[in-house]
C-alpha cells in the first residue's frame, strides 16, 4: 500500500531524511520510531503529498506521491503533528468543510460527518466550537477530519503526544479499532504504546532506517534471552564473573547493585549465573528473565554506527 | 471545482464567524456612508450658487458628486483590502492549517481561486452600501444608467485589483499583521505617487545649458517615470469609467493587474516544489 524507495529530504544542506526505503502492506499498522528530529515528520509529510522528496520516491496505493498528487491525497488521511484546526470553526463545521473538500457527495456528507464523529467519540460535541476543546479532543477532531471519507492510508504523525495517560488508551482502542479498514503509518517516540499498537516498528534515527523488526519476532526467538540481576559487591568482579561464563553475551552494569546480562542466542545461563555470583562470594539478590523488549531494540539500532548503505540494501533483499 | 468552492464557503463564512468580516463592513459602510453625505452637500451648496465655486452654472451631477464619490469609495476599499487580504494565506501558514490543506485532494487554484472569490465575497458585500448610496441618487435625480453600473463596476474592480496584490502578499507571509503592513504599505505609495503624478509637468526637466546627450536621457526617464506614476496607481483608471465612460484600456488595466499579481501568488504556492526550506 505504501511503497517508499530511496527517499531522500534535504533542507538546503541538512539532510532530514536520508535513502530510507520501507514497505508497508494493505491492513498492517506500522509505527515509526524514532528521537526528536530523527526525520519522521519529514517522512510523512512527504508520503502526505505536503512536500516534495529531494529524491527517491514513494508510491501509495500505487500512484506516485510526485506525480500523482492528487490521486494520493484523495487515498490518505493525515493527522500532521501538533494537529492544525481553525479555532473559530465548530466542530461539525469543520468536518463540513473536511468532507467537501474530500469530495463526499452533498446527501451524505451528514451521515459521513456523523459516522466520524460517532467513531471518534465526539457525538456530543458537534456544535461545540475547536478553540474551546481540550487537547483530547482537538485530537480527536484531527483524527475525525483525516477518517472523513474513509481513505484507505492513514499518516498520523504523533498521535497521542500531549495526552493524558486516559487519553492515550482511548486514542490507541481508536486507532486499533481502525485497523479493519485501513492501513495504517503511525509515528511516536512512545515504545509502549507502538508495541501495543503496531505490527511492525520502523527505526529512523538521523535521517536513516536503522532497524526494521516485527513486533512477532522481537518477543520470539532469534535473539538472546536478557537477565536482570541484582547483586552486592565489587562491581569489576562481578561483570568480570558474569563475562567469563560460556552463554554470556555481554554483561553490563545498569544502576547501582544492578546489572544487565544479554546472553548468546539459544543459550540459558541462569544457572551458571547463580552459581558463579554464590560461589565467588556475592551477595545475590535476585536473578529475573525479561523480554526483549522494543526499548531495547531501540537503544541498540540508535546507538549503533549508522548502516552502511550497501549493508542495508543487501539485507532488504535478503528479507 | 467542488474543493475550490469548500474553500471559498469556508473562508468566506470565517470573516462572519469571526468579527473580522463585521469590523471591515462596518467601517466601510461608516466611510463610504460619510463620504456620501459630506459629497451631497457639497453639492447642494455649489447648486445654490455656482458662481462661488467658479462654476458658471449649476455642474453636472455625475461629474462633480457622483464620480468623485466612486473614486472616493475605491479608495477606502485600499485602506481595508490588506485587512480582508491578510488572513487569506498567512494565517493558514500562522496555524499551521497549510498543512491540511496542501494534503486534502485540492489544486493549487481550488485554494488560490477559493481564497481569492471568498475575499471578493467579503468586497461585494461591503459594496452593497455603495449600491443603496447609488440607488438614493437614481431614485431623486435623472442619472444614465451607465453612470451606475459602470460606475459600480470601476469600484469593484479596483477591489479586485488591490484584493489581488493583497492575496499575493499574503501567500508570502507567516503572520497577517506582516501581510496587512506590506500590502497596505504598497497601497499608500502606489496612492501617494499616484496624487503626485498631477502635479509633474509635460515636458523636460533638464536645463537647456545641459549637454544634449544628457537632456535627451534625462528627458526619456522623466517621460517614462511620468507616464507610470499616470498610470499605474490603481485608482488612476477608475476615474473614467466612474462617469460612464469606459475605455478599453482601463478594463484592461485592471484585468492585467488582477491576473498578474493571481499568477504570482501561484508561482509563490509552486514555489514549495523547488524550494529547500519550505
């Protein structure tokens, strides 16, 4: 449904996106990862037709976001970042304006205008005007202007950013619940909430994809087994006890009295832990499993040197 | 068609909606209405006695009142046109609203042309009071038809004209109140140089002790300077046609201003293709 190839975005000499290429399939909700100013407002803005790519390009539903802009816009609903309304409009009026403008014929723009409404939680508050709205609900509103005439590709830049914790949940049940019909391209800086979300996570960081992973495969196998220990005592002695075992990727401390131990894929050394850490004479505290969760995933792709782009095509091909 | 209508409905109820449309009707009615009565009685005192105003008779309607008043009331419409004009483009890129509406299904002249007709809306509303003010005088005194419509017709396009300029300033501006100064600034000096173009002789400034190479450039650059401080203020061609007569160049003038300065702001909205920085 979104096919992006090589993008490129330069703002005069800084480069905010650089060679990205991703694929994301009909139906499959994918969300874009990545710190402030990775590049993924760009991404979007650019996929929304708002502005051009230096170069690469992006297809939508297999027309061409440069040369076929309009047949695009009619197939994406956007939400941009930090969500633009007109303050002095009401909220159906609004929405009026959003479904003329989409082309939804004159006899159903009230039903339509109604539907999105109803979807997004904002029956009551039709005549109420934008500038009165709280934040939750001028996000709501942004969310029921890009859902007006159901376009199959939704682009929502952020969200829940600025909501309440109540908030997030409702605009995230939202958001899965609209997973049915469309496909969608979220982005956040918010690791839970895509992993609650989303199928598949995008890592951009530096204007560069760095990672690329399904949430599927980052809770299965593949990857190594994470341990978190607790533990009192000379902490070179104690990273020096854990290296020197078979299974033990690398170990690392990760705040006081505790320490973090990734272990090689396939192998289990909690045992050989314990014993270690007892028999050399440390106080052990405790010794847990954990995930591999997304925020690991994250820190490892954007601490890591850039791909060479080589290395990345070689890879995509492979996948 | 239908998206460059939704942009105009939209824009053109904002004005209503907010006080904005209300302040700019208001105080053009309040002008225009002033204007009427202070024209009438002075003409109703040169009536009275011609010969104090060095008028052998008793003038003709249209040339002394009715005429001068409709340069008059295109000419309040300069000092509110960048008023109207400022919120068209720079408000949208001030709210951050240009991003919606350069990702909804619209071309570049469903907004252009949307915001464009959604400000000549807000000027035919306010030339309503000029039609009432017309309409008195066509009722007490025999005046041709032509006076009227042609009249009316200079009006509006001097709106036209300025609303366009407006409308161009405004596609390059962040804030309204930036778009307001601009455009009302280019107004005044285009007014200011337009009443002092009365006031520049025919012929050569240069003295005759000059070299004649001299004179002859000094003399074309005056005539060209002339000539465009006659003709190119925008209320310049409006006093014709405000008594009836209509000559082919001033609609034309008028046609060219609008679509020029329409044309460029279409360049100024392509310009976020080839732009780095948008």
């Amino acid at each position: 449904m979104i096919e992006v190839q090589n993008l490129t975005k330069s703002y005069g000499p800084i480069a905010a996106v650089q060679d990205v290429s991703f694929h994301v399939a009909q139906g499959e909700i994918v969300g874009f990862l990545g710190p402030n100013a990775a590049g993924k407002s760009t991404t979007m803005r650019v996929l929304a037709g708002y502005m051009p790519a230096t170069s690469g390009t992006a297809r939508i539903a297999g027309f061409d976001v440069a040369t076929d802009p309009l047949e695009v816009k009619r197939r994406v609903g956007y939400l941009p970042e930090n969500v633009p309304l007109y303050p002095e409009m009401t909220v159906r009026g609004f929405l009026r304006y959003a479904a003329s403008v989409k082309a939804v014929a004159r006899d159903r723009i009230g039903a339509e205008i109604d539907r999105v409404l109803e979807h997004c939680g904002l029956a009551d508050m039709g005549r109420r005007t934008i500038r009165n709205l709280s934040k939750g609900y001028r996000q709501r509103v942004g969310l029921a202007q890009a859902l007006v005439n159901s376009p199959p590709v939704l682009i929502l830049d952020e969200p829940t950013v600025g909501l309440d914790p109540r908030q997030i949940i409702e605009i995230r049940n939202m958001i899965v619940s609209l997973a049915a019909q469309h496909t969608i391209l979220l982005s956040s800086h918010i690791l839970p909430e895509v992993a609650m979300v989303c199928g598949r996570v995008l890592i951009i960081h530096q204007g560069r994809l760095v990672a690329e992973e399904s949430m599927a495969s980052l809770a299965g196998a593949g990857a190594g087994m994470i341990i978190e220990i607790e533990a009192t005592g000379d902490e070179a002695a104690i990273l020096e006890a854990l290296r020197a075992i078979a299974g033990v990727e690398d170990a690392k401390r990760e705040g006081a009295d505790r320490y973090v131990v990734h272990a090689k894929p396939g192998a289990d050394p909690r045992v050989p832990i314990g014993r270690a850490l007892v028999s050399g004479g440390i106080g052990l505290r405790s010794l847990t499993t954990r995930q591999r969760t997304l925020e690991d995933v994250f820190v490892e792709s954007i601490t890591k040197e850039p791909r060479p782009a080589g290395a990345s095509d070689a890879e995509r091909e492979s996948a | 068609m239908h998206g460059m209508w939704a942009v105009c409905r939209r824009e053109f109820a904002s004005y209503f909606i907010t006080p904005m449309g209300y302040i700019v009707v208001g105080a053009y009615t309040l002008i225009t209405g002033l204007g009427f009565v202070a024209s009438f009685l002075y003409f109703s005192r040169i009536t009275r006695s011609p010969a104090d105003f060095n008028y052998p008779a008793v003038p003709d309607l249209e040339e002394v009142m009715l005429s001068p008043y409709l340069v008059f009331t295109g000419q309040v419409m300069l000092f509110l046109a960048p008023l109207i004009t400022m919120w068209l483009l720079a408000e949208e890129r001030n709210r951050g609203t240009m991003e919606l509406l350069l990702t909804y299904p619209l071309r570049d002249r469903d907004i252009i042309l949307g915001k464009y007709l959604a400000s000549l809306g807000v000027a035919l509303v306010m030339m309503s009071s000029v039609a009432v003010h017309l309409g008195i005088v066509a009722y007490y005194a025999p005046v041709e038809p032509a006076v009227l419509i042609f009249g009316l017709l200079a009006v509006f396009m001097m709106s036209a004209a300025f609303l366009s300029i407006g409308l161009f300033v405004s596609s390059f501006t962040r804030s309204p109140v930036s778009a307001a100064t601009i455009s009302f600034g280019a107004f005044f000096v285009s007014y200011v140089l337009g009443s002092l173009g009365k006031d520049l002789a025919e012929g050569n400034p240069a003295p005759d002790a000059w070299p004649e190479q001299a004179r002859l450039a000094v003399g074309f650059f005056y005539r060209v300077f002339r000539q465009l401080v006659l003709e190119l203020p925008i209320d310049a061609h409006a006093r014709n046609m405000a008594q009836g007569i209509v000559e082919p160049q001033d609609i034309a003038y008028y046609l060219l201003v609008t679509g020029f300065f329409l044309f460029l702001t279409f360049r100024v909205l392509d310009a976020r293709r080839w732009r780095a920085v948008s």
